[in-house]
C-alpha cells in the first residue's frame, strides 16, 4: 500500500499548538508529502482530511450508555485562538491550555476508549508498518462508540455480522492516522465465516467480502476511559509526541452523567485529573503524531502502558 510521507524542518515549540483543532478525512490513493517552515508552519495536512472533530452519535439500540463516553465533535468545537499560547517548560515540555488541551484530549480519548493496542494487542503501533487487520478494528470500535448507526447489518449462513465500506472505513482512518488504507490490502483478509464453531471463535474480524470489511456483532461494553494530555514535545522532525494518562471514569458516576457532563471530562487539565476523585488512573502512553497546518493530529505511533 502506499505510504503518506513527511517532510519537516525543525519547529518551534512556541508556536506549534496555537491553532489546534481535530482531525478530518480524505481520500485514497495519493500520496502526501509536505514541507514546513521553521516559524510558521506545522507539519503539512494530510489530504485525508475534511472535518473538524470527532463524531458522535448515540445508538439507540444498545442498552449501555456508550455514547456518553465517546470522544464528540461537539467536545472540541472550537479551534484554539491565535493569542492562546501553551506554557513552555524546561527539557523541551510544553503544557497546554483551554482548546489546544480539550483538542488533545479529544484525540487521544479516540484510541483510549477503546482500548486501542492494550492487553492482547499491547506493545507499539506504526502506522507507517501496520497490516491492514491491525488498523480496522480502530474503526471498528471508533463506529461502535460514535456512529453505530453507519454499521450495516448483514449475514453469512448463520452467522450475524455489521459491515462497513472500505470507503468508510479510508474516512475514518483518515481522520486520525497517517495510514492509507488500500481494497487490494483488505481483499487480503479472510472471509467471513458462515457456520458457528467453524474455527474462528478466536477471530471476530477484520473480514473481507463483497466490497465489505466484516466484524461479528458484539454488545454490551461500556466506554467509560479519557486520555489526558500532560504535556506535549516537539520532535526534530517537525513531528510532536504527546504524553498522556489514561483513567476511567468511575463506573456509577459514568452511568449518572448527562452527555453534557461526560465532555467536560475531555476539557480537564492535568492537574486537575490527577485530584478528581471521579477519576482512576490506569496507565499512561505516548504518541507521536504529526500536526497540519490547522494544528490537526495525524497518529504515526502509540504506545501505552498500563497499570
């Protein structure tokens, strides 16, 4: 498949986050390489891009209370003013502050919530090196959580399974990772089985049929995990590395909230979730992404640890 390029010159870190604002999608099959300059740009959009935060749609038919948890558009509905300046810190750290940090997040939010390459898929994701099983469950989850209804709903003998178009699934991965996702690499993924305890109980997807990517239908998690960025790095590459802390809502307050409350939850600041009694700390993480113009984020790399 083809991969998106970078090409940066080093930034300054005093200027980087002022004009940030979410991700958006593009289209497939082009290759994106971009130049910045040191004082005034970030690294170059991603031509996957056309929205400006994260969707969110509750799904009226599953009895939890997913779409209380999820990372939505309206939680980072502004773009960071011009005059709002992240604070600078000793050994290259910079902290963030009022929309560049509701902003980041957000974004992060969209990968901790699901759990994205924790327990079993623990360890370090690239974009630039993952197979395409390894970047669909993302959108698997990502639809789950904030759009349910764009699942279609289909079926392989007595199996029941939701299905989406690969062109949905280039958005989705558009808007969030620096990944282009090709239909050649996805008809490389098996079929979905017809027959239950046909050898796959392990394996609920990514399958490919029909012009479709297949998962088998699954409910009743809750979503109730935040990331909260503590603080942000410029890379010599023009790229930027956010640390963060991954916590859980408590569950009986999670299930009080109105969706109003839950996205405050993506505006708090370190400190302040490091105090909030609602709040347990379950690990931490790190991600490097590179930044458009806008300041939105691309994901090349995340890692976390738990515990």
């Amino acid at each position: 498949m083809k991969r998106m390029k970078i090409i940066a010159v080093a930034l300054t870190a005093g200027m980087l986050l002022t004009s940030v604002t979410a991700c958006t999608g593009g289209k497939s099959g082009d290759d994106v390489t971009v130049v910045t300059t040191e004082a005034t740009q970030a690294t170059a959009e991603s031509k996957q891009t056309e929205e400006s935060e994260v969707t969110s749609e509750s799904q009226e038919s599953e009895t939890t209370k997913e779409s209380e948890s999820e990372a939505t558009e309206s939680s980072a509905d502004t773009t960071p003013s011009q005059s709002e300046e992240p604070t600078e810190a000793d050994s290259g750290k910079t902290y963030l502050e009022g929309d560049s940090q509701t902003y980041a997040n957000t974004f992060i939010t969209n990968f901790v919530e699901q759990d994205f390459f924790c327990g079993a898929d623990a360890g370090k994701f690239n974009a630039e090196t993952a197979p395409v099983m390894e970047v669909l469950p993302f959108v698997y989850y990502h639809v789950k959580i904030n759009d349910y209804k764009a699942f279609g709903n289909d079926q392989k003998g007595e199996c029941s399974y939701v299905t989406l178009s690969v062109d949905k699934c280039r958005d989705v991965i558009g808007k969030y990772m620096m990944y282009n996702l090709s239909e050649d690499d996805c008809k490389e993924l098996p079929e979905p089985y017809a027959e239950i305890g046909d050898g796959h109980n392990w394996y609920w997807g990514p399958f490919y049929a029909d012009g479709k990517i297949w998962f088998e239908s699954g409910d009743g998690e809750a979503y109730n995990d935040i990331g909260v960025v503590d603080y942000v790095k410029s890379e010599e590459d023009g790229n930027m590395t956010l640390f963060f802390t991954i916590y859980e809502i408590d569950f009986d307050v999670y299930n009080e909230l109105t969706m109003d409350q839950v996205k405050e939850y993506y505006k708090i600041s370190p400190a302040k979730a490091a105090e909030d009694k609602t709040l347990i700390k379950k690990g931490t993480g790190e991600a490097n992404v590179s930044v458009g113009q806008s300041g939105k984020y691309f994901l090349n790399t995340y890692n976390v640890k738990m515990g």
